[in-house]
C-alpha cells in the first residue's frame, strides 16, 4: 500500500446517498447470491441462476429464489439501520474486505505453488515411495487426491494467515516470478535438466500476480487511462465519468466474466475445478490448472467488488463530499 492509502481515515457517518449505497450493496448482495446459488448448483445439482434467468429450475428453484432474497434483504436491512453511513466509509470498508481475499489469494498461490511443486518435483523423480510409502506415493500422483486433500488444507490456511497479515505480497510474488524463471534458466543451460514443473509454477504465479493485482490496481487508480478529456476535468465531473464508468464499463465487465465463467457444471471454470484439472504434461508437471480456471473467477469477484468501492467513492466525488482521498503520485501509470 502507499502511505496515502494506508492512512486515510474518514468518519463513519458523515455525507451519504441511499440510493448509492442501495445500489452498491444490493449489487454485493446479488454477487453473494451467486456464488451460492453456483455452489449449490455444481455441488447439489440445484437449480443455477442461468436456469432461474430462463424461467426454469423445477424443483428447488424456490431454494435458489430464496437465496437471492435474503442476501438482498440482509443488503437492505444493512442501509435502513445506517441511514447516516458515509458513502466514503463504506467504500473503504468494501475494499479493506476485498484487500483480505486478495491477500488471501496470494498466500494461497504462495503455499500451493511450493508445495505442489516439491510434490511434483519428488513425482518426477521418484522419491514419493521412499518417503510417503507406496500407498500414499500413489495417492499423490493422482490430481483428486492432491486437489482436496492438499491444496484445500493450504488455501483454508491462507484464508487464517491473512487475518493476522497487512501486506499483499505482490512484490514478493514478483520477486518468486523472477526466482523461478531464473531457476529455469540456470538448472537449463547450467546443467542441462529441466521439467515442466518448473514452467507450470512461472505460469501459476504469474496468472495469479497479473489477475490478483488488477483490483488492487483499480484502487489505486493505476490502471492506463485514455485521459485526453478526463485530465483536465475537476474532481467532482471525475466523479461523474468514473461513477457511471463503473457501472457501464466496470460492472458490466465483470459480471460477463462470472457470467460465462459460471454458467452451469460444464462451464469453462466449473468444469475444470469439479475435475481437478492437470494439464498435458499430466504427473509430470504442477496440479494446479483448475486453479488458474479459478483465477479468472477471482479475477471476475474482486474487480466487481473493487468496482462496487470505486462506485460508492466517486459518487462522493461527485456530490463533492469532504474527506476525498488522494492518491499517491508514483501509484499512477
């Protein structure tokens, strides 16, 4: 974080707009109603929120239905009992949740990407049965077994070490990007030994940096932006162009990301993650390939939410309500 983010600190009532913050938790509620109801509908074969779209579902669609009510009644319920919330409060409140699934996300990446690879790395070698005994060593070769019982444990870890950490890590998994592409080169031309494990973690971590960081970027209004007008406008009419630019452009992205990504058990990020998912390179390489089809999800949740924080505090901007945030020069590309 820059020193600007980190320590900006706005009331907690203050100048607000129900409509705006209606919208933006009810935009939050909907999010939360579909990743259940996508949950529900792979893992219990319950009616998808594409099947409730088309005016389907048969039975259990009630479940579904109710599912989208509540979260946008608990959305509502939340801005009736805080009428006096500060819209600039409850954006930052929305990014400081999304900065832990990000951060979440990155010690999940960090802890996988090391202990798959040494597991694939004693795969490639056999060395699993002098250590883990041939039923175990057997156990780890298969990707079902790996996903659920390896992967899982770490992620539900990384989820616990990010209550207790305030750093992203991005400079850090740029760093491990470099070691490993490094490692690539010397165990290459220094003595002619490479697997594709190697080339699996680069590519995991780079997805992981390149999709993980992008909400983050949003925050801090570093993304490249075409500001031949926007550049010279104050900031309350860029308050304007970026509340409904979030909304047209930002939102709108987004959900056709979940969207397609979602759309039922055979979709291009279910399936994989249901299946377990390795590449060619099959035991050879890294278990991981359903988890990059997952990055795009997450790439698709945290830009959303980020839009939705980004949304609410431009609408600040807009109606020119005290306590705007600046943003550090050398965070802007």
């Amino acid at each position: 974080m820059t020193a600007a983010s980190a320590t900006h600190v706005v009331p907690k009532d203050g100048d607000t707009s129900v409509i705006a913050r209606l919208f933006g938790w009810g935009m939050l509620a909907i999010l939360a109603a579909f990743v259940i109801v996508n949950a529900l509908n792979v893992g219990w074969e319950l009616p998808g929120t594409h099947d409730l779209i088309a005016g389907g579902g048969g039975e259990g669609a009630w479940i579904s239905w109710l599912v989208y009510a509540g979260c946008l009644a608990v959305a509502l319920a939340y801005v009736v009992t805080s009428p006096g919330r500060n819209l600039r409060w409850d954006a930052m409140a929305i990014h400081r949740f999304n900065v832990y699934l990000i951060r979440a996300c990155f010690w999940a990446v960090l802890l996988v990407g090391i202990v798959d690879s040494s597991i694939a790395l004693m795969r490639v070698e056999n060395m699993l049965d002098g250590l883990f005994g041939e039923t175990l060593a057997r156990e780890l070769g298969r990707a079902q077994f790996v996903g659920p019982y390896v992967h899982l444990p770490l992620i539900g870890l990384s989820l616990i070490i990010a209550l207790f950490t305030r750093t992203l890590g991005f400079q850090w998994l740029a760093l491990l990007i470099v070691a490993a592409e490094l490692a690539i080169v010397v165990s290459r031309f220094g003595f002619s030994y490479e697997q594709a494990l190697m080339g699996d973690l680069v590519r995991y971590w780079y997805a992981a940096l390149f999709l993980f960081a992008s909400a983050y970027t949003l925050f801090e209004d570093g993304h490249v932006r075409v500001d031949v007008l926007y550049a010279g406008f104050g900031h309350t009419k860029r308050g304007f162009v970026n509340a409904w630019g979030s909304i047209l452009l930002g939102m709108s992205a987004a959900w056709v990301i979940l969207a397609i990504g979602f759309n039922g058990k055979q979709s291009i990020i279910n399936s994989p993650v249901m299946n377990f998912e390795v590449t060619q390179s099959g035991s050879t390489g890294m278990y991981v390939k359903y988890q990059m089809a997952a990055f795009l999800g997450i790439f698709g949740i945290t830009m959303l939410i980020q839009f939705v924080s980004y949304y609410l505090e431009s609408v600040a901007d807009w109606r020119n309500h005290p306590g705007k945030r600046e943003i550090a020069p050398a965070s802007a590309h």
